[in-house]
C-alpha cells in the first residue's frame, strides 16, 4: 500500500537530519525501498529564512517537482530562548506553508509537532486542556 501511495511522487522533508526526519526518510526507505535510497537527493536549508536559505536552483526545483511535503524542522531542547523556539517551530512553519502554496503539484503537508509533555510520576494523568496565557503568539 505504501509503494502505491508514494509511487511517482516528489518528498520534500525538512529537519531530515533529526530524530523524526531521520525515521522518516532514511530508515523507512533503507528498510523498504532500498533501490530508492540513490533518489535522494539532500537539499541544504535554514528554517529560520525565508525559503529556507535554499539556493534559487533548488528552490526552484524543490517548487516544481514536491508532491509531498513532511515538515520535521523543529527546535526540540526543553530549555530553548523562547524568541529562538518560536522562531523555529511557529515562524518556520509559517514560511513552509507559504512555500507550499507555491508548489502545483502538491497533494498532501504532514506537519510533525509536539507529540509529548514531560511528567515526573509514573502513571500520572495528565489533562488535555488548553491554558490561558497573557502571551499573543502574533506578537512574539
């Protein structure tokens, strides 16, 4: 089902050499379409620019020919400046979909976020509620 899926689309994967991209990307294809392995092609970038810091070629490429976009890019250390966290992980996703409205052939944007929270008792419940803040994510 997943070679019926993916077959003849166009992956672009930010943050690729991070945990989740990692997973994503190399160990899946190693483990299930290792002839695949040789269309990788590694596309250097900068989450925190616009583009992504990529060169006019690539971008424009990268434009042209995504079909699939798994966003991974992500400030993940616990005690990140909060302006270098919002940086990376809301204004980052902020220029990928921007970018992504500029890709044609685009089907699908699966965007990797915090999945966790941090508890220090085992077995302890933790309650799905969003919280109040003072803080407006616009201005930060």
């Amino acid at each position: 089902p997943m070679d019926d899926i993916f077959c003849g689309t166009s992956i672009f994967v930010t943050g690729a050499s991070g945990f989740v991209g990692k997973s994503v990307l190399f160990n899946q294809i190693r483990r299930n379409f290792p002839k695949r392995l040789r269309k990788v092609v590694v596309v250097e970038g900068d989450i925190t620019e616009d583009y992504f810091g990529m060169s006019y070629k690539n971008l424009i490429r990268v434009l042209e020919e995504t079909s699939v976009v798994f966003h991974c890019a992500a400030a993940v250390r616990f005690n990140e400046r909060l302006k270098k966290a919002a940086n990376h992980n809301m204004s980052g996703v902020r220029r990928m979909i921007k970018l992504c409205h500029w890709m044609p052939n685009l089907k699908a944007f699966l965007h990797c976020a915090t999945a966790y929270v941090n508890a220090d008792k085992p077995g302890q419940k933790i309650a799905e509620k969003l919280s109040e803040t003072k803080l407006d994510a616009h201005k930060l």
